[in-house]
C-alpha cells in the first residue's frame, strides 16, 4: 500500500508564469532537462510536444490539471462529484499523523484528493474523465478518491456517456486500513455496472500504476490503453523477488512487456 508521492518531475531552469482556467497559474519554463536523454529542451516546445521529449520520447509525469487541460474541449469541463470529510478511524499517525500529511498534500498540490473527476467533452463528443494526480500522497486511493471514481462512473450511467480513467497511484492508503482496501470492491462494482449497462469505459495507464488501482478499477475497462513506458502491477519488481525467490524477466512490469502479453491493448504515446 502506498502513502507518499515521489513521483520525478522534469527539472525546470528559468520560469515563466501565465493565466490558466480558473485563474490558476501555468508555468512554463524557459528549458527544461529530459531526465532520460538529459538533453535541455525549449520550454515552450516541450508544452507544445505534451511534456513529451522530443528527441527520446520520455514521458513527463503529467498532474491531473494537466490532464484535463489536454483531453478536454475549452471551456468544457465541469467538475463531477465531491470530495468527503477525512476517514481516520484508526487516528493513524507514523512520523507525523494522517491528517496532518492529507492537510500537506492539499496545501502542496492545490488539490483536495488525488483524482479529478470532470464531465466534458473531447472533440465534442460528451465524456466523464476521473485523472489521478500522483504527486497527492503517491495517488494513493482511499475512501475519497473511491467516492469520486464512484462518482464519476455513477455519471457515466446516468449519461450514457463513456468513462476515461486516467490512472497514477502507489496503490491503496495505507492510513485508512481496511476501509482503503474497500473501495477495490466498491470502484470494481461501480464498474461492473456500466458493462452491464454497455457503456464504454476506457482506461489509461500512466506511470506508475501500481497496488489496489491496479487490481481493480485500472484493468477492469473495455479498453486499456498505456503510455509507453508506463509501469502497471500489484506490487514493486524487489518486492515480487523478495517474496517468490525467482528472478524475474526486465522490464516485465511495462506498457511494452504488458502489451506483448495481452494485458494492454494499445500503447499511446502523447505526441
């Protein structure tokens, strides 16, 4: 189960601010270093490219504002869903308490969970979008973000509309204990539904995807897309190792190996 963020962001030299949707501030750096070639890349070029490299292809950690600012038409989004009052029946606390960590995460990232849900459309054509932000407590998935995926499928079915889900998360909350380890069902079943009604739902692996997201709502969609290089299990390769005794294939966590092996249908790069 998975707690902090720590997900790499592209180094930034030089910073440059301008007006986003609701008056939030996007900043645009003069350069930016690719953290897999290291070459320095033109900063309005890599927000041209997605904050895709574009000599190697590497794939920058993208937040769920982002997301949404690429998928979705102009003007279109309208937020699905709300985010519920802290779950902490365990008063848990390691070196600090969780409600002080949920206090920082939300300070930090300017967000109040570590998914958005929006209704919206791409291309003009309607759809729901749920997009994890990794950077809010490692998109860890706890009984808020469970409500909100509830949410947004729940939308989906009233709609008639497909559901994208963009998925970044370290796996379920560990400070929520078993009510974290809950929403598995609760998400899985909010899913079922809309098979059973013949909805579409998509999902998007991003780097990484891993724990409870990754069993339940991640691969329970009719289609399942990846980013290229985009890691997707149930629990780290050290981990699997430690506790099988066998050496595992390279890379067998990846979009690539996944593909190869029926797990993902499609990889999509960004641009």
């Amino acid at each position: 189960m998975s707690s902090t963020a720590g997900s790499a962001t592209a180094p930034e030299h030089g910073r440059r601010g301008r007006k986003g949707p609701e008056g939030s501030t996007t900043v645009v750096a003069d350069w930016v270093r690719c953290e897999r070639c290291a070459d320095l890349i033109y900063g309005k070029r890599f927000a041209r490219t997605l904050r895709v490299c574009p000599d190697c292809g590497w794939h920058s950690p993208l937040t769920a504002r982002q997301r949404l600012d690429q998928l979705l038409d102009a003007d279109s989004a309208a937020p699905v869903g709300e985010v519920q009052p802290l779950h902490d029946p365990l008063e848990f606390a390691d070196t600090r308490p969780y409600a002080e960590r949920l206090a920082d995460a939300r300070a930090k990232t300017g967000l109040k969970e570590a998914v958005i849900c929006a209704l919206g459309r791409i291309d003009g054509r309607p759809v729901v979008v749920a997009a994890m932000d990794f950077r809010f407590l490692g998109g860890s998935l706890g009984c808020g973000v469970g409500a909100l995926i509830c949410e947004a499928a729940r939308t989906s079915l009233a709609r008639r509309v497909p559901l994208l889900l963009i998925t970044a998360s370290g796996g379920a909350r560990m400070q929520e204990g078993a009510l974290a380890l809950m929403q598995m069902a609760k998400t899985a079943q909010a899913m079922a539904e809309l098979d059973e009604a013949g909805i579409l739902t998509v999902s998007l692996i991003t780097d990484p995807t891993y724990g409870g997201v990754a069993a339940s709502y991640a691969t329970l969609a009719d289609v399942i897309l990846a980013e290229p290089g985009a890691r997707l299990g149930f629990a780290g390769p050290r981990v699997i190792e430690q506790t099988t005794r066998e050496r595992l294939p390279e890379g067998f966590q990846t979009a690539e190996f996944l593909m190869e092996h029926g797990m993902v249908d499609d990889i999509i790069p960004l641009s």
